[in-house]
C-alpha cells in the first residue's frame, strides 16, 4: 500500500472539495450525455429531485424499521408501486435492496433455504440459467454454495433454449431463472415458457427484470409488442427489478419482489445469539442509509406514468436510429433483436476490430462497450440508451460511421502493432500456463498504465482477454484488481 497516513490536523472544507473535484477529472465524462453505459439519467428537474431527496434520507438508518418508521413506509410504498407495474396484485411482497446484485443474491438465497426446509433431500441445491444471465447468479451462487448450471440460448436470437433448461434440471434443482431482457443483447426471455416448466417441476421461477422492470411496462402501454414476462405469467415466484436503472434513481437502489409473503419469509435473517440490539433484517444490509429509497419515492411521483412513458418513447426511438444506421454499416451485424435500448453488435470483417472502433470512439469523446468473446457470440459492441443519451444518438451515429470509415482506411497501410505482434495467443497461453500475479508488473510494463494503477491500452488488454478461456480470464482480472487496489 501506499505511505498515506492518517490525517493529523484538520483541512479546510474549501480545499477538501477542491480535492474532491480535481479527483474527479479522470473519471468518464458522464454529464456530456456520450457514455453509454454506467450512467442512468432523465430530465434534469427529476435528476434534481432525486438528489435532494436522497440528501434528506442519507442519514436515517434502516437497520431498525421501527425506529424509523417513515422508512419502512416509504420502502413498503416503493415495493408496492413496483409490484403494481410488474401486476403483483395484492398478494405480491418485496424489499429495496442495494442493486440487482444484491436482489438476485436474495432470491438464490431464498430459493436455497426453502428447499433447506420443505426438501431436505436436496443435499447440493442447483439453479439453472440462460448463459446470457447476468454474472451476479454466478456470484450468488459463489456467496450461497448453490451450484449455477448454465444452459445454452438460441445462436440467432440469443433467448433461452427452455428445451436445453428442462434437459438440465435433476432432482437436485431448485430454481430456474430468464431475463428480461438480458444485458448483452437487450433481448427478452420467453417467461412463459420458462414459468410453465418450473411450474410443471415444482420448481421456483425468477425473473431477473432488473434491467426491463421499470421499463418494458411503459413500452407496452405505448403499445410496443413486450411479451407478457411479469407477475401475470403463472409460474413466475419472483422477480429483481432495479430502480437506479431505467428507473432513474440515484445508485444503491434495486427491488427484490416475491409472488407472496409465504416465499419471502425465507429471505429473512434473525440472530438473537448475543448479547446486542435485536437483529432481523430482510436485506443482505444491516445498516443501510434511507436515501436510495427517497429518491425512488420522490422519483416516481415525479415523473408518473407519463414522465417514464415519454422517457421510454425517446429511448426506442433513439433504439430505431442506431438500428437503421447500422443497416447502412456493412461490416457491422446487429446480434439478435434489442427489444428495448440496449443494443449490441459486432464487426464481420478482418479490417475493423471492435476493441479499436470503442477506443477510436472515445478518442472522439463517446463511451461505447466493448464486449469480449464468449460461448455466445463473438467480441462485441454494447450500447446502454438511457433517457438523456437519446438526443445524442445521430452524432452518436456518424461518429461511428466515421470511425468504421477511418479504421478500414488505416487497415490497409498499417503496419502490425508490435506489442500485439510480442503479446500473441501463443504467449499468452504460455505465460497463463504458469501465471503468477507477479507477472501482471511484467504485462504493465508492457502494456502502460497511469498514475493511479489504470491501464493505458484497453485494445491490447481486450485483445488478451479476447484470447483466454473465461477461467483464465478470472485468474488475470482478479490478480489485476488486487493489484490496482493496493497501490496509490
Ligand atoms: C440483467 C441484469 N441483472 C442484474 C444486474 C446487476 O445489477 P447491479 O449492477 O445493480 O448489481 C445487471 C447489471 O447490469 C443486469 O443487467
């Protein structure tokens, strides 16, 4: 670790945020409305409105409900408006939770201590899951000791294969789970289809709706086709729906919902096993400030039906720009069919290498993902549209066109890039043969890296990711953030 220590006299307030804001000047120009991803936002007066009312709530401490009793009835009322749009009925329970993470943890967890408790012959509980799930059903299952079995999806339209889910069940599975939609693509599960076999297994169906929740049930008002994916489908047990998504509150805020109080209770953690104040708490949080849920209060009053439904209208429309562009594209393909704005796709031709069109992008100062390659699809290109990036899409558009142009142009005289010509799969494959972290001082050397432990060259570290195995892939990334955060 670095020689900072402890500071031992007091600093000015002024200098402190001086501090703060020079801080920040590294950080992805966000406000500028070009960064695709990371960043949720809708109309400035909502974005103020959510601030201040986070403000007021930062303090007040949800560990102990009854304390603070206008906690529990704002989270009983955020729960409550959610469900109603996810058509939860009366009987449909929940809690607010940090982010979808910490939602879908709750519903592994769930899952797991009811078999605990109704199939004690299930000694190593499993849940199976489209390979398109997000990465937090993994993690779950890493915190909660459930083994994750992925199953394939369709190599066109990138949604699950509910045929391949029923071919992985066993007498050990508790619970099945879709997306709606996926990050990767913006594509919807089929719920029906997925509900109706966990239905007919007696098996738990979640619904990971942390990305679609707060949106999908505006596009349908607006009359986009949305299948049914929600509460109304039967079969269905729960669902995450995060908040400072498409929701547009504030981060530290997402829902965990249930079909019933009955499949709840399971989420629930007692200790009276010491001495201290009681502890029950619904949530993976003990303590946990009031603010994320304010905002999510505050928000939804705000905006209404009618703010979300015209944020959602602007999102699609801004969905169908990037979509008749990238016709106009040749070597860029579209990968499968966003159903709302979250887009992908990838490049068919040897001349244009995905990794260096995001790079080229943000030298023209957009933000796009890139993606790497998996089982699924080839190494890609994502864009998150939310509400205040919609406006930018045309500019958005002929930057890219224009970065594809001058990329082909380049491809044709450019000579091979010699640390990609020294770093190639061969040996990388045989450094990761021995891999020791050590060795990432050797790769930084090599590779750049600024001031705060940040690599320089994300084309040549995408490209040797590109070449590695997922397992691989961990090794290096988890030696690198233990890296990145023990130095500065
Ligand atoms: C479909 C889906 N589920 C879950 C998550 C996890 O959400 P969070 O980053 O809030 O933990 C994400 C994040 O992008 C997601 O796209």
């Amino acid at each position: 670790m670095s020689p900072l220590t402890f500071p031992t006299t007091a600093d000015s307030r002024e200098n402190i945020f001086e501090a703060l804001k020079a801080l920040k000047k590294d950080d992805i120009p966000w406000k500028s409305g070009k960064v695709m991803a990371y960043i949720y936002k809708t109309i400035p007066e909502a974005h103020a409105l959510s601030d201040e009312a986070y403000n007021l709530y930062l303090t007040e401490n949800g560990l102990d409900p009854t304390q603070f009793p206008s906690l529990l009835i704002l989270e009983r009322e955020v729960v409550a408006m959610v469900a109603d749009l996810l058509q939860g009925g009366t009987e449909a329970v929940g809690n607010c939770t940090s982010g979808g993470t910490e939602s879908v943890i709750l519903a592994v967890k769930t899952a797991r201590d009811r078999a605990r408790k109704l199939y004690p012959q299930i000694t190593e509980p499993e849940i199976i899951i489209p390979e398109t799930a997000h990465p937090c059903f993994h993690k779950a299952g890493h915190y909660l000791n459930v083994k994750v079995k992925m199953t394939p999806v369709d190599p066109v339209t990138f949604k699950a294969n509910v045929q391949a889910m029923e071919a992985a069940i066993t007498d050990q599975t508790i619970m099945i789970a879709g997306s709606t939609p996926s990050y990767t693509h913006g594509v919807i599960d089929d719920i029906e289809a997925i509900a109706a076999l966990a239905q007919s297994r007696g098996l738990l169906c979640h619904v990971d709706a942390c990305v679609g929740g707060m949106f999908l049930p505006f596009a349908k008002m607006l009359g986009y086709p949305i299948p049914n994916f929600d509460f109304s489908v039967p079969g269905v047990t729960s669902m995450s729906c995060d908040l400072h998504k498409y929701g547009y509150v504030p981060k530290g805020c997402s829902t965990i919902l249930y079909k019933n109080k009955d499949l709840r209770q399971y989420q629930m953690f007692s200790c009276s096993a010491w001495p201290g104040y009681t502890i029950v708490n619904p949530t993976v949080l003990s303590s946990k400030t009031g603010a994320p849920m304010a905002a999510a209060w505050s928000t939804f009053k705000f905006l209404g039906v009618d703010g979300y439904k015209t944020a959602v209208k602007d999102c699609m429309d801004a969905r169908d720009v990037v979509l008749d562009v990238l016709k106009e594209i040749p070597e860029l393909d579209l990968l499968g069919f966003p159903e709302m704005s979250m887009i992908a796709f990838n490049s068919n031709s040897e001349a244009l290498s995905v990794f260096e069109l995001a790079e080229r992008m943000k030298m023209k100062g957009w933000h796009i993902q890139a993606q790497l390659k998996s089982s699924v699809c080839d190494a890609g290109i994502h864009l998150s549209i939310s509400h205040f990036n919609a406006e930018h899409m045309p500019a958005l558009m002929a930057a890219l066109k224009e970065s594809v142009e001058e990329l082909k142009a380049e491809a044709a005289s450019k000579a091979p890039d010699p640390i990609l010509a020294m770093l190639n799969p061969q040996m990388i494959q045989g450094l990761m043969a021995n891999f020791q972290p050590e060795m990432l001082d050797q790769l930084e050397q090599i590779l750049g890296s600024d001031d705060k432990g940040v690599p320089d060259n994300f084309v040549a570290i995408n490209n040797i990711l590109n070449t590695l195995e997922p397992a691989q892939r961990d090794t290096l990334l988890v030696a690198f953030m233990n890296k990145m955060f023990s130095v500065g």
